[in-house]
C-alpha cells in the first residue's frame, strides 16, 4: 500500500493580457477501485471563481473555473494525498477468452459510465484503423485468454515502438503515430485502444500520475514527470476493468494513480476551455508525485 503527495502545476503566460477565461478542470484524481482520495486542493493566481460542473463523458472530477479579470498569466495548482493498494493481476489458464469478453461486452445493458457498451466503439480522436486492427490482431485471437493477451499485445507495443516526444503532437491521430513506430504514452494508449476496440473489446482512455521515485534498485518509469495515459481494459464481469501500460509494458498497480477515465484524450484533458484575448500563450507543465508511506499489504 502506498500513499503519494501529487503537486500538479500549470501555469499559462500570455502575450497580452486575456480578458475572459472560462475553463474546465479534470485534476483532481478519482474514487476508483485500489486507490482512495485522502485530501485535495485547488488554487488558481490571480484568481477565478470555481464552482462543480458535471463530467459530460468519462468518469471524471470537473470543476469550472472562470476568469473575468484582465491577467497576463495563469497558474492552476492542483495538490492531493492519494492512497494506493492495488494487486497486480496474474494471467490464469481460465480465463475468460477474448471472445468470451466481446460476447458479454455486446450483451451487457449497464448504463452508468462504467458499463463496458460505453467503450466498445471508436470515439472521436480514436478511430478504426485497418493496419493498427491487423497488427494488434497477432496477439488478440478470440480463443485466447484476456489477461494474457492484454499484457502481451502492451509488451509488444512498449518493445516494438520508440519514446520520442519529438515524433508527435497531442493532436496527431494514431494511424500517424502507428507509421512512425515513435510517439509518447498518448499515442502508445490510443494505438492499443483502436485495436483493442477492432477486436470487440471495450477499452477506455486513463489520465493519471505514475511515481516519480523508482522503489530503489528499479528503473525509473517512462512519463513520470507528467501526466501519464494508459489504457484500461474491460476482462468480463467477474475481473471488471484492469489496467495495462503499454508505454512501460506492464499492468497498472500501485506506481498508478488514475485522475480521469474516457473514452479518448478529449473527454478527460487535464485542462480544456477558451480564453478572449489576443497574442500567444505559452504553457508551462510541472507535475511531481511523491511516495509519503509505503505500507505492507
């Protein structure tokens, strides 16, 4: 079990000072299953009002923040103390097989933001992609087991594709990423969730934190100095939702700390909104999760 101290800061700087911002923020981490919120907080310099606004996709905390004072930055500063106890999940030779899982994910009637129908179809900033579908594919045969073939088809991406911050934009579809075999942990959660979702398997976007302290003698994971996305995987009714990291190749424990789930990146950024002004922003992204206790399970 452990307990993490998350300091999240952004901070935007204009050119000219805006008139009006009108934001929504997705900072601060979810109640999901093996991790529970202990204390939150949120500021914002100069100043805004901030009220609760409701999630309109995804499983998400949102609030509204609005600016009606002239500034020339903006910094929203997000802290909170998150306990994590979360067990890493074992393949088992009885598994529910992937056709099995597709079956009860087509039949399933759950209407709330967890229920599986939600995340079976492509979304917005994730579409079908023929080549992705076929790659993918290799690992994701219906008579296989879920859990093994999820773990092995985030290897083989966490293997296969290259680290590069340089290769993409946040806005740069997967196929594009796909091509270049580079991208950063976005890009490596939206090629394994088109092909996932080509497979009939519902798979959903995760934003969230990984710790930036390695336990000592392990490396230090990949995206730990920003916000980090993976990919969580619907294995039927009796496993529910499981996460996979397919930047690190490895299943989601208690190095993991979910923020916000949907369907792609759009439902769940961090911090979305319009501003009235003119000139350039810069954005400034400084993210650090600390281990504050580390408990025996």
């Amino acid at each position: 079990m452990m307990l993490y101290g998350i300091r999240h800061v952004t901070r935007f700087d204009y050119d000219q000072p805006v008139a009006f911002a009108r934001c929504n923020l997705r900072l601060k981490p979810i109640l999901w299953s093996g991790q529970s919120i202990e204390e939150y907080a949120l500021s914002v310099q100069p100043g805004g009002r901030t009220y609760p606004a409701r999630a309109e996709a995804g499983l998400a905390n949102v609030v509204r923040l609005v600016v009606e004072h002239a500034a020339s930055s903006l910094t929203i500063e997000s802290s909170a103390r998150v306990r994590v106890d979360r067990q890493i999940p074992f393949p088992m030779p009885g598994d529910a097989t992937i056709a099995q899982v597709s079956a009860w994910a087509r039949a399933s009637r759950d209407p709330t933001p967890a229920g599986p129908a939600a995340y079976l179809f492509p979304s917005p900033l994730i579409p079908l992609d023929r080549d992705i579908a076929a790659w993918c594919a290799e690992e994701l045969q219906p008579e296989r087991g879920i859990l093994e073939a999820g773990i092995a088809l985030a290897r083989r991406i966490q293997r296969d594709f290259a680290f590069d911050p340089t290769a993409t934009l946040v806005d740069t579809p997967p196929h594009e990423a796909f091509a270049k075999r580079g991208g950063v942990c976005q890009d490596f959660a939206q090629i394994m969730l088109s092909g996932l979702r080509a497979a009939g398997l519902p798979a959903a976007y995760v934003s969230g934190y990984l710790r930036t302290l390695p336990p000592p003698g392990q490396p230090r994971l990949v995206g730990a100095d920003a916000t980090h996305a993976w990919v969580l995987l619907w294995c039927g009714p009796d496993l529910g939702w499981v996460g996979v990291d397919p930047t690190n190749g490895i299943w989601m424990a208690e190095d993991h700390i979910v923020m916000a789930i949907g369907r792609d990146y759009a439902d769940i950024a961090p911090i979305d909104g319009i501003v009235l002004g003119s000139g350039a922003q810069a954005m400034h992204v400084s993210v650090d999760v600390e281990p504050l206790e580390v408990t025996a399970g």
